[in-house]
C-alpha cells in the first residue's frame, strides 16, 4: 500500500446566498432607500464581529435587492 504524506491542507469553500423576500422592497422609492440604509447599517455593526472571519479569507456583503435583501458569504 503506498500514500503520500502532504502538510498541505486545502481550505474549504462554500458560498451562502440568502435572499430575504420581501415585496415592501420594490414597492416605492422611499422603501429602496430604507433598504439600502439597511444594509448599510448591517454591514456596519457587523464589521467588528465578523472581522476575525475576514481575516481567516472569509467574505461576507449584505446588499439590498430588487427582492429584498441579499446576505452572501
């Protein structure tokens, strides 16, 4: 039997995309806006708890959507 020895160790990849649906999105510009706000401010208080993520490699955005709003990692 033969195998090879390798310190080497792939990370692993996945990606998430979660939309969250939601039809008060699309209905008026006042609720794109709110939505981009939203997004915004998710983004912002989730920086400092999501930062040791990034510096393993690990992305993450949250952006609005004609749907609603987008959360990818």
């Amino acid at each position: 039997m033969w195998h090879l020895d390798s310190a080497d160790f792939a990370r692993p990849r996945a990606t998430v995309l979660l939309l969250l649906r939601t039809p008060e999105v699309a209905g008026s510009a006042r609720a794109a806006v709110l939505t981009t706000l939203l997004a915004e401010l998710l983004e912002d208080a989730l920086a400092a708890p999501l930062a040791p993520a990034a510096d393993a490699g690990v992305g993450w955005a949250v952006a609005p959507h004609p749907g609603g709003l987008l959360v990818q990692a």
